[in-house]
C-alpha cells in the first residue's frame, strides 16, 4: 500500500476529475422500495368509505386517536394494546413535537406541571439523531449527551443524569439506533423502566423508527418498554413513537404512538382541542394495503430488506477493502435500520466532508450526530447507504475511504 | 293562535310522542357533498407520483410548507400569493392551534418575545366558534369578548381592548361567521389594519373557514386583510386559515394558511424542527381533482350549494311560520356558511335545548357559543342544517319552534 500523502493526493485528484455526483447523505427510501406500497395509492374508493367498524371515513367524527383499524394495526406493531395507541398523521417526528409542546405548556400527565423550568433538560444518545436535536434546540431543552453502546444508552449515565430535577427524560432510538444500529438490552430496558428519578415527570420517549426494519433474520427486538414500565411500577413513564415513513411513503405515512391508558386520555384530551382527529381516509389506506399484502406487514418488510441489505453489504464490503486492517477507522455492520455509523481514529470528520463535497459525494454534514452539530472527537459520519443505486453506493464508498486515508495522512503530517 | 301554556304542553307531548331521533347539532357536510369529491379518492395513481413541479410525492424531501402545486391553488382561495401559502395536513384548527403553540413558546415572529405573560388574553367574537374557546381555554388564553355584528368584529370594542398589553390578538370568522353567518366589512378590515396595539405581537387570527362556501349568487367577499396590513404599515399583523374540510373530506381535508412572507418564513422555520413536510400524496389528490374538476373549485363551490341552499331555505320558512311575528325569537338569514343563530327574546336557551334533547331533537349545546359555554343571555342557539336531509331539518326546526314557544311560555308564566 503507497499510503502516503502523495500518493493519495494523486489518488484524490483522480478520483475528483470522475465528476461524481452522488448523495449519501440522508435516510431515505429507494423509489423501488416506494413501489411496493403503489396499491396503497388508490385501494380505497367509494365503496370503503365507511370502515369496518362503522365510521364514516369523509366525515368528522370517530377518530380522535385515530381509527379504530388503525389502532389495532400499529398496536401490534408496538406490541402493546388497541387502546395504548394514538395513529395521527404522518410523521412520528410531529407526534413527539406535539407531545412536547403540550407537556411544555401544560405537562405530559394530569396534575403535572408544565416542563417549562429553566433550565429543562433531556438526556440524549451520541451519536443520534440530528432532527431529534434540532427539535429539543428549538423547544428550549439543554441536551446532556450519553453514549449510545451496543447495549443502548449507557444507562450508569443516564441513572445519573436522571438525580438532576431539571431533566425531564430521555430520547432515544431504542431498536437499531440512527446512526449506530445499536438495540437495547433487555437489561437496560428493566433498568430505564425502574430507575430513580429526581423528576416525576422523567419521561422515556423512545423513536422505535425502525422497529420492524430487519435486514436479514437475524432479528434484534428490544423488550416491551412499556410493559417493563408497567413491572416497575412506574406505568406511565414512557411514550413509544413510530411511523410508516419507511414503510409506505416517506412523504404520506402514518406516525403513531403508543403509551399508558392514563396518558393516552390525557394527550387525547389535549389534541381534542386541536382538531378532531387525523386523516381518517390515509389511515384506512393503509389498513387496507398492508392487512392485504402478501403476508401482511411482515410480507412488505421482508420485500424491502431484499431491496436494502445488499446495499448495506455492499458498504461493508468497499470498507473493509479500503480500510480493513489500516486502523484508520471503524464502523458498523448494522442488522436492522437504515444507516451505518463509522468513526475516524483521527478527529478528521470535518476534513473528510469536506473532502468528498469537494469530489462530488454528499455525505451527512460531519457533527450531525451530536447536538448543535458539535462532535467532540470529530470523528463519526453517518452513511446513509438506502436509496442510490448499488453502483453508487460501492462508487461513494470508495470515495468515502478515500477521503479518509487522505484527511487522516494528512493529519498525521501535521501533528508528526 | 293557543299559545297558552297547557295548550304548547299538550303540543310537546305529542312531539315526544313521535319518538324523533334527530341531530341537528354540529355542522358537518352530508353524504351527498362528499359524494361530489369521491373521484378524488383514487385520482392519484402510481403515474402522479413525481408532481408537475418536480417534487417526488413518495419521499420526504420538497414540502415543508405544502408542495407548489397545493400552495399555488390554496392562495388563490385566500386571494394571496403561493409564497405567502402554508398547506398542512387536515384541520385549519391544527394550524391555528400550532402556531398558537410556537406562539406560546417562542413568540410569532422572529425575536418576538413568547406570548406566555400572565395573564394573557386573546379577544374573541360573540356568539362565536366553541372550538376556537376550547383551543383558547387549553392554551391559557383569557377571551375578553367583543360582539359580532352585520359589519364584524365591533371595532369600537376591538379597539378599546387591543390597548391591554396583555391581549395578543383576535380570533374571528371574517366570512359567514360560525354561527352567525355575518361577514366583516371592508371598513372593519382597515381599522383592524390599522388599529394602535399596545402589544407589539397583537395578530388577526382570521380563520376563514367559509370564505368560499357561498350558498347563492348574493355572494359576501370580505376586504383583503393581508393586503390591507401591508397598506397600514403592518405586514405581519394576519394570519389567515382555511380547509377543505367543507370542500372534500372533513375527514381527510387540507388546512391551509395564508401571512406575510417574514412571518412564513419563521413559521416554516419553527416547523420545519417538527417534520419535513405534510402529506404529499393528500395535497396533490387535492390538487389533481380540484383542477379537473368541471369549473374547478367554483364548480364544485356551486355544487355544494345546490345541495345546501334548500336546507337553509327550509330552516327559514319553518321558523317564520312557526316563529315569525311572536316576537319570542330572532334569527338569521345567511348568505354563505354552515349555521343559522338564533336568539330567544327570554333566557330560555338552555330550557329549549333540554326540552329539544327530550323530544329526541340533538341541539348544539346551550352557550357553546360563549367561551366556556357561559351564554349571558342564556338566549343564542345554533342551528347546524347541513348534515341531516331536508325533511328532518323541516321535522326539527318546527319541533325547535315548539321548544321556543314552551319555554318561553313557562317563562313568562314564571316571571309573570
């Protein structure tokens, strides 16, 4: 290997003149993986307008927390009951924003008081998720920061954390974490769930996104928190979010929400007086769709793991090739969620962006996965390899290892 | 006429004895409206799914403020610029009550201070929306009431309250107002304008639910509000909201809203920490069918009214059979809209709204036209004709008439 600076300066300077124009930046969904949900789009027509269960679908009323079919459907995808769940509109992101925004300005439960003390606080996972921070940022919550490990959050931290009154709860991917892949432990779901906290109002809202989004058999599927909250004794110390963005439409799915009886009344009551419930017909669409796919939801997850993992092979494979054995950095081998998560041994993060931008590869900005975009390493970069191509996967990965070779020679050129 | 009290008991009894079974209650389409829109629900097939503008419907990206299309079409409605249009997800009330909510948490505009002092006031119209009182109520806002009159909002009040600093605005119907179908004059429009405020953040509300929804050719258009803040020197004084929820679905509708673009650009700003766009597929459904529609929105506008009118014509010529000349109520005659108001002359509103629910007639409740249902008067009804088809509007409005007549009888009998 002719890994000096030269040398890859050459190497770059080629791999510039390719005029790329790749973007590996965000979590999306390849369009044939949008495909497989085209039935959706037009499977309830006027003979569907009244559900199952007798609700006029055009009309008002009947769905406050959402269809009753709804509720039933993205139970079982929680694990947890009917009457535990809330379907809204799309996108899981609005459900917490709302479920914040209402505890902020009247508290999460009956009785509580608002989350509005100054300073308000909650613990977050690093790495993470760049659009959980930016919201808590603009809703006012400071972010403690906890490692994100193979076990989940690191829960000495958060045990720790959790002795300051001034924090309200956790956010957290509990089932392979953005960016990392990382599912909780089972130990560590008992833990959340029994923990002191110095707040009563100490929440656990857990982003299950990718809950049902395996990429092979090889399953991880984190413990029943709100079970586990319920054991210990603490039932109402958890709220359970999802979405179908990536299982339908990214840009027409459903978020949903689950959590105690006691907190669905009082959210419910809440929202009652924000409208009088969400998209009652998308809602039913989806029933119908996924109730009739090939072996259901199950079915449709299978089909897009087919379409996925090879991609994600793909980045392990170019990884390895490129970087195997060279020290210069490490990364994940994901079996679920929509991203891998790679760490530099030097802080160069910034420099291999800047690098691959300058080449034509857009990656996630260096520093997204931590709050205010601030990396204390400078080292973790979210790849984000599900919706181009194959081809510029492997083509974008090779770039990638290139920018990093390049950035970490030369900052070992310049600090000896 | 044997208006004397045992004679109108011995009428009631054989009202109750019908054994009616009628709801008259909240203002909802019928069937046979959103039959008009049923072609909406499969217009969009999996050849629609890149919008003319260029945006992919099934990802996420391209629609933080609704996709061009929809903001193009909802602008013209609110007679404003599509850069000046936020479409949403379902519900006017959902974007009222989050932009209330950002209001309350980070104040409207850009280094506006947040509108949390206590207390904080928000005028409102009287008789005016229940669900507008009930947001209000759930955010902490007092709700000093002006009277709504033939001309809107009564400045003169408007005026003398918007000198509190710790009113932040007004939230009113301007067209067809809920329940008294009354629409502001253009003179009101400029004063409200151009109105001092001695809270700098004082903001029209204007929720426009009926703008378009004329029941004849006597149509009433309200001034431009945005444009007449522009001409008084404040830009960022109105928002405007508006749905299709009377238009396509109440179930599966649009909200939209309409301000100044600095005002649009913080809120979309605010909200884009909450997700990344609305429902795509939804807006352009609207978009496809609304366009193809025969005459566009006015066509189906008109269709509505066919529809509509003759219900409103029936509520009339019951109650001026039934009511006229007795001096025992007033009531009014709407050009647009959803309900009819009307006052008994004694304050007997909510004895006839038991009486009516006795005889198995559902009446929107007694006072739901005051904030927290607290009807001075105890004298303003809502009649909501829209739902229930025409013969049970008839069957209900004479058993109202009968209502009227016994409890203002035993009123008079009471109070000699």
């Amino acid at each position: 290997m002719t890994n000096d600076l030269s040398s890859l300066r050459n190497q770059y300077e080629e791999l510039k003149a390719l005029g790329l124009s790749l973007d590996i930046q965000r979590g999306q969904p390849a369009d044939e993986n949008f495909a497989l949900s085209h039935g959706m789009l037009t499977c309830v027509g006027p003979a569907d307008i009244v559900s199952p269960s007798g609700v006029g679908l055009c009309n008002y009323p009947g769905g406050l927390a959402g269809i009753a079919e709804a509720r039933e459907l993205f139970a079982e995808v929680l694990d947890i009951e009917a009457d535990e769940t809330l379907v809204g509109n799309n996108s899981s992101l609005k459900l917490l924003s709302d479920t914040l925004m209402w505890a902020l300005l009247r508290g999460l439960r009956e009785g509580e008081a608002p989350w509005n003390s100054e300073p308000r606080k909650m613990i977050v996972t690093v790495p993470g998720y760049d659009r959980h921070f930016t919201l808590l940022e603009s809703l006012g919550f400071e972010m403690p920061t906890v490692p994100m490990t193979t076990e989940g959050p690191d829960l000495d931290a958060v045990e720790a954390l959790a002795l300051d009154p001034s924090v309200y709860g956790i956010v957290f991917v509990p089932t392979y974490s953005n960016p990392t892949g990382d599912t909780i432990s089972a130990a560590n779901v008992a833990r959340l769930a029994a923990m002191p906290t110095a707040n009563p109002a100490f929440t656990i809202l857990a982003d299950d996104a990718y809950r049902i989004h395996h990429l092979s058999d090889d399953r991880h599927e984190p413990s029943n928190l709100l079970r586990a909250c319920e054991a210990a004794g603490n039932p109402d110390r958890v709220v359970l979010l999802g979405s179908t963005s990536k299982v339908t439409f990214a840009g027409a799915g459903l978020g949903f929400l689950g959590t105690s009886r006691a907190n669905l009344a009082r959210l419910t009551q809440l929202m009652g007086s924000e409208y009088i419930g969400p998209n009652k017909l998308e809602q039913y669409r989806h029933v119908k769709f996924l109730r009739a796919y090939p072996n259901g939801l199950e079915g449709l997850m299978a089909d897009h793991a087919k379409l996925l993992r090879p991609k994600f092979e793909a980045v392990g494979q170019v990884l390895n090739r490129e970087l195997g054995g060279t020290g210069l950095a490490r990364w994940t081998d994901p079996k679920g969620g929509y991203f891998v998560s790679l760490d530099t041994t030097r802080p160069v993060a910034k420099r291999v962006v800047a690098l691959a931008a300058e080449a034509g590869v857009t990656l996630t900005p260096a520093g997204a996965s931590y709050p205010h975009r601030l990396d204390p390493g400078d080292s973790n970069l979210r790849i984000a390899p599900t919706r181009p191509p194959i081809q510029e996967v492997e083509t974008g990965m090779a770039a990638l290892a290139l920018c990093v070779k390049l950035a970490s020679a030369e900052y070992d050129a310049e600090h000896g």
